[in-house]
C-alpha cells in the first residue's frame, strides 16, 4: 500500500481558500487518491476521489499532477465549520474485495476568525 | 443520517464486564469494518466483514470478538477489556463486488468507550 505524508496541521481564516498537499512517492498504477474529512467525535466522511488532473465536487477539488506524486485537495472559501482533520488516502478501488485503505495522521485544520 | 447507525454511542465497562457494540447500514453495502481511533493516533483497522466472511483481523487481541449475522449488521462482543482500550470504535461499510467498483467507506460516528 501506497505510503503517504501531509502536514500535521494547518491554520487559515474564514473565506480563505485552503490547499492541503499530500505526498504519495510510490503510489501505483491502479491507485486512486482518496481524501477524507473528519470532525471530534464523528467517523471520517468522503470527500473527494480522482485519478488524475482534476476532479471538483460541490464540496472541493482534487489537483493531481502528471507524476500523481501528489495531489492537493483545494478547499475554497472556508468557514468555521471547515475545522476538521483531513486525510489523504491512496489504494485501488478496482481490486475487488474490501477496502483496504490505510488511514494515516491525517492533517488537523484550524479556520479562525 | 449518515447510512451507518451505531449502538451506544457512549459506553463506560469495567474490566470484568461483557458489553456489545452495535452498527447497522441502511446502504446495501457487501462490507463491514471495525476500526479503532486511540487519542491523537490513526484510525487503526480492526476488522472487516465482505458478505458477512471475515476476511481481515488485525492482530487484535481476543478479548474483541466481531459477530456479522447479515450483510446490514456487525456486532463487537467486549470482554475483560483493559483500559487502554478506552477509544472511538468506528464501524464503516463499502460496497463490495469483485468485479466493480469498490465505493468509498462510510462511516457511523463511533461508540466512545471508557474502560475503568
């Protein structure tokens, strides 16, 4: 599986565009790039999903470069409610079977005032 | 409403006491997860269920014992837990087919266990 590494926390402030980068130097072939969303006290929530370029949801957009030696999840405008900690998740989706992602530390973002 | 309900959502046992964790998906998912989140650790897999088979265990000690009757239901029996077991055990379910898609895990939000 896939290792990646995204920095611990980030800080940024109501109505700020916010870029979370994640590092995944030996992802493979069939690998997807996943990213999750976590508040306290609540499981994780799927965010967004992409294999290449860019994926946008209502939600968010996922940058993934040509290498997919990593991927920026690009959260824009955010607010309050945004705190939350965000992890960054590579695996097949095609393998069949079960998921087998791998959650790691993940990156704790703080929005302020 | 998140698809994946879990029972109770707060449980305090003691050392010697028998408790069950509930999770029940309403999304006609084929898989089912046990994970477990420690205080400022990764969610750590327990265990995952694809059409009520198990078909991972983590290393977790027996004192955990999972139970998934039907593809909508997994059960964690608890018993003689230590307190370093007090975390948020989380359940998930995916779909699981070996020739589509696998669908992204949807989480309940966890059962937060205190063993004293």
């Amino acid at each position: 599986l896939a290792k990646t590494t995204q920095p611990i926390s980030m800080d940024s402030y109501e109505g700020q565009e916010v870029n979370i980068t994640c590092s995944h130097n030996n992802i493979a072939t069939n690998d997807y790039i996943t990213w999750y969303q976590q508040f306290p006290s609540q499981g994780p929530r799927f965010i967004i999903q992409g294999y290449k370029t860019k994926v946008t949801n209502e939600v968010a957009s996922l940058f993934i470069p040509a290498d997919r030696k990593s991927s920026t999840l690009s959260l824009p405008r955010v607010s309050l409610s945004d705190t939350a900690v965000y992890y960054c998740l590579v695996g097949d989706p095609f393998s069949g079977g079960y998921n087998k992602l791998i959650f790691g530390a993940g990156t704790r973002l703080a929005v302020h005032p | 409403e998140t698809g994946v309900t879990q029972t109770p959502r707060h449980l305090v046992m003691g050392m010697t006491n028998k408790k069950s964790l509930k999770c029940e998906q309403h999304l006609g998912h084929n898989a089912m997860y046990w994970y477990k989140q420690s205080a400022k650790k990764p969610l750590e897999l327990m265990f995952v269920y694809s059409l009520e088979e198990r078909v991972e265990n983590n290393s977790v000690p027996s004192r955990f014992s999972p139970e998934c009757p039907n593809s909508s239901h997994l059960f964690l029996h608890l018993h003689t837990l230590q307190p370093e077991d007090s975390a948020l055990y989380l359940c998930a379910s995916s779909q699981d087919t070996a020739s589509s898609y696998n669908s992204p895990l949807h989480f309940g939000n966890g059962t937060r266990l205190t063993v004293t």
